[in-house]
C-alpha cells in the first residue's frame, strides 16, 4: 500500500511557492526510508520494557535529523492494525518484511538489548528490503544512566551503515540529548506508549514537570489534553513549543484545532496560517479557510487552493460550494457541489445542499438549512513529514545546479539557521556538505568549530576555527577560540581573540559580554 500518494496533492500546492515542485514528477525517496522496530527486551525484567520503545523512539529522532524519512510510530502501529496484527507484537523477519513494503520501507532496523550489574548493552542490525539482505550486528554499551549516548552511538552506527558517505561526527549525535533528563525520557516513553488516557496523561506531566522546556514531551502532552476534550490546555501546551522548533508545524496545527473547537476562529487562523506559510498542505490551507469563514469573511480563494492541491477529496469541493452560495454564485457553487457528489456520493448533507441550490432563491431555505465550511480535524504526520523530506530533496537538487562558492555560501547559511534553533545534528550536515562543495569558504569551517565546541570535541573545535582563520579572519572562529581559552584560563590568549572580533565588528554582542567576562577576571583586552 503506497503511503505516499498524499505528497503529490502538496507539491501540486507548493509549486507555486517552489517552481522547481512543479518539474518533480515522483515522489522517489532515493533508498532513505527507514522502518526502525522497538528494540526486543532480553533483559529479564518486565520493567526494562520501556527502553525498547526508546532505541525506536531516538534512532527515529535522529535518522531523520540525518536526512533519511523515518517511519512514525502511529504508521507503524497502523501497519501492525492493517496486518492484523496486536499492538506491541514482534513480528518474525519474514512478517518485518510484509510491514516494510506495507508501508515502503527501504530499511528496517531490528535490535535488542540486555542489562547487567546497571549495564545497556545493544545490538542493532539493518535489513535491506530490496535485497534481503541482514547486516552484521552493530553493537555497543554503556551504564544505565547514560542510555541516550548509547542510543545515539546506535543511531550514528546505523547512518554510516546506510550512507557510508555520511560524515557528521559521533560526538553530535551524542550532544542533541545533552539536555533531556533520562527520567524525564522515561515518562515520555512510557506516556507515548500507554493505552490508557489517565496513565498518559500522568506520565507526559511528569516528563514536562520535570523538563518544562522539552517540546516531544509538550507535542505529546498537548495531544493526550487535546484528546480528552482539555482544549483550553491542549493550546496553551502547545503554544509552549517554539516557533523555531522541528515540531512546531504539528503543534501549530493542533493548537488551531484547539482554539476552533473553543470558537477563538481568530485564534485559530493565525496558527493554521502559520502552519501554511510553511507547509502549505491542503488540510492546513482548508483548515485557515474555514476559521477565516468562521468570522464572517469571504474565504473562497483559500479554499479554492486546497481543493486544487487535492481535486478528489469531496469536503473540499463542499466547502467552496458553501462559500460560493454565501456570496451569491450560485451557478459555480452547483458545479463544486457536483463534483463532491461525484466523489461521495452517499453525503445527506451534500445532497441536501444541491438540493437547495436548485431552488428559485437558493439563499434561503424553508426548513433553516445553513451549512457550514468542515475542518479537517486529523492531522496527518506522514504527510508532513514526508512533503518535509520532499522539500529537503527539491532544496539538493535546486542547489546542485549552483557554482561551489555559491551552494557552499547558501547550505552555510542554512547551517548557521539550524544552529541557531540548537540543532546541531542539522546543521553540521549543512556546514559539511558547505565544506565539500567550497574547501575554502571560511564561514562553513567556522561553523564546524561551533558544532565541536557544543558537542565538547575541543581539540578539533579548535582546529576548525583556526582553518577557518586562516583562510578568511572571521567573527564567529575568533569567539569560538576566546571562549576555549576562557575555559582553560588562558585569560590573556581569550583576550586577543575578543580584540581581533571587535576588529572586525565593533558592536558584536556576543564578542562584548566575553570582553565584559574577562574584565571580571581582571584582563583588559590588548
């Protein structure tokens, strides 16, 4: 079953925001979807169950970050349902296999893990669907405590085993957890995981308790309030979640539903043309028409652009057929209330309503008839995920017809954005492939040190900068060799590299809280 076929209404939408969407004919994936399983529990102790739902949970996290299309969880569970199959069941290879191309995996991955004396110890394998072929077992270990580096290590191992041109440093993939607290990881595994909505909903409070600032842990929470009817508090959850995080697009979405279904229809198309001014999904766009009718307004156009991104979806054709009456046309509204009974044919209310167009005064009906524009209340992840994909694909092939110094000035700038947002996987993916297509741009090299620095790998933080130096003085590798030297107390070495970035930006905030830092230390810059 193709889960893919939802993509192609959105790149008809976005074409006209993307020329090049409209030259991409497929929706070819390129060998980078991934199906990744929860890991199987050897440990002996029921309540260790838990950490396989993790390796799941970050390898996903994380191969995606890398720039493959990871397979949910819900679409996973979806293929469990659609096979028959119970939730949590581990399934053999050859019922592994009929799940991948259920849901057209490239890869699966499968794993276990054991403890010991407090001790992960892991095991992952990558099976390669078109040629049936196992890899050998990547292992590693760690203590208990430590289970997200392990995980990460995992998720490193399984990148370079895909694209064995993959050249993004273990130690990155190890500092995107840096922040979570292992306990409140647990409470968000556990709370995902659960079927029961009170269990749920105690588990995510604890891990957002615990981690406030923790946007899987607030999605997830936002979506259990969401789901009990707790609308008021599903969207101040949501709205927790940065404007500038990966998952801002999902809370965006749910956060308009919660704020429609409370009728704050201001409210809730501001948050769906958020949603569209970056992903402009046929679902998304109908939803912000539908809150803009909501207030009155004449909402047809926005309409008219759903349902061309998505001619075969029959709620759409019904929404533009309310809005044409609304304003008078009849004629044109019988023609879209055609075309949604063509599709559906079974709709009372769709009937109802070419049934009402037919009148003398189609405006008015006897027995108070007034339909109203539908929302579309599901929100799709695949979609979003995989139209997120496409861009990332569509953005490479635009950028390979661009000279090197070019593409390597422009991924350097995406990078710097990614790091900006604190994703330090993204962006030295960026700054590397910068790097590759331009070995003398200095911002790519000084934006390499920054990604060492954050991930602790000091000595080549250093050596990037100074490469970077070296090819082209710049702010950005000064500061970061001010701030190694700060850190070793080399007080004195600091303040010559505050001195040559203030040389060459005067006003630089972060080059004047260092001088500001040293200046408490007693050293004044040369």
């Amino acid at each position: 079953m193709t889960r893919f076929v939802r993509l192609r209404c959105f790149l008809v939408l976005f074409a006209c925001v993307m020329p090049i969407a409209s030259r991409a004919q497929s929706t070819d994936t390129g060998g980078r979807v991934v199906l990744v399983l929860p890991f199987d529990n050897r440990s002996g102790q029921p309540s260790l169950d838990w950490i396989g739902e993790s390796f799941a949970e970050t390898l996903n996290q994380r191969l995606t970050s890398a720039g493959f299309l990871t397979i949910s969880r819900d679409d996973r569970q979806y293929a469990l349902d659609h096979l028959g199959l119970p939730p949590g069941f581990r399934p053999s290879r050859a019922t592994t296999i009929r799940i991948a191309q259920t849901l057209d995996a490239e890869y699966v991955v499968v794993g276990s893990y054991s403890m010991r004396d407090n001790q992960v110890s892991a095991q992952a394998q990558l099976l390669r669907i078109n040629q049936l072929s196992l890899s050998k077992p990547m292992d590693d270990s760690s203590d208990l405590p430590r289970l997200l580096d392990l995980e990460n290590s995992i998720a490193w191992k399984i990148a370079k085993q895909m694209d064995p041109n993959f050249n993004v440093a273990l130690g990155t993939f190890v500092a995107t957890s840096h922040d979570i607290k292992l306990d409140a990881y647990e409470n968000y595994i556990r709370g995902i995981s659960t079927l029961n909505d009170d269990e749920r909903l105690k588990r995510l409070q604890a891990a957002v308790l615990i981690s406030p600032t923790y946007p899987a842990a607030l999605l997830a929470l936002g979506k259990a309030q969401y789901a009990v009817r707790d609308y008021d508090g599903a969207a101040a959850t949501f709205a927790r979640i940065p404007a500038n995080s990966p998952l801002a697009l999902e809370a965006g979405f749910y956060r308009g539903l919660a704020r429609f279904n409370t009728a704050h229809y201001a409210d809730a198309e501001s948050s769906f043309g958020f949603v569209a001014s970056r992903l402009p999904l046929p679902e998304v766009v109908n939803n912000q028409g539908v809150a803009q009718a909501r207030q009155k307004k004449d909402a047809t156009p926005l309409l008219q652009r759903a349902s061309a991104a998505d001619p075969q979806d029959a709620d759409y054709h019904f929404n533009i057929a309310v809005a044409l009456r609304r304003r008078g046309d009849f004629v044109n509204a019988r023609l879209e209330i055609d075309k949604a009974l063509q599709i559906h044919t079974n709709d009372g209310e769709a009937t109802e309503l070419r049934t009402a167009l037919s009148v003398a005064a189609p405006q008015k009906t006897s027995n108070g008839f007034d339909p109203q524009e539908r929302v579309r209340r599901t929100y799709s992840e695949a979609s979003f995920r995989q139209a997120a994909f496409q861009l990332d694909q569509l953005r490479l092939m635009k950028m390979a017809a661009l000279p090197p110094s070019e593409r390597a000035a422009q991924t350097t700038q995406l990078g710097r954005d990614y790091l900006a947002q604190g994703l330090v996987l993204e962006s030295e993916r960026e700054f590397q492939s910068a790097a590759n297509a331009d070995p003398k741009n200095a911002a790519a090299h000084a934006g390499l040190a920054e990604v060492r620095e954050r991930s602790g790998n000091t000595a080549e933080a250093r050596t990037e900068a100074q490469t970077s130096i070296t090819l082209k003085p710049n702010v950005q590798a000064y500061l970061v060799l001010a701030r190694l030297d700060l850190q070793t107390g080399a007080n004195a070495a600091s303040a010559a590299n505050v001195s040559h970035a203030l040389q060459l930006e005067p006003t630089n905030s972060a080059a004047l809280g260092l001088r500001q830092a040293l200046a408490t230390r007693g050293t004044q810059l040369p």
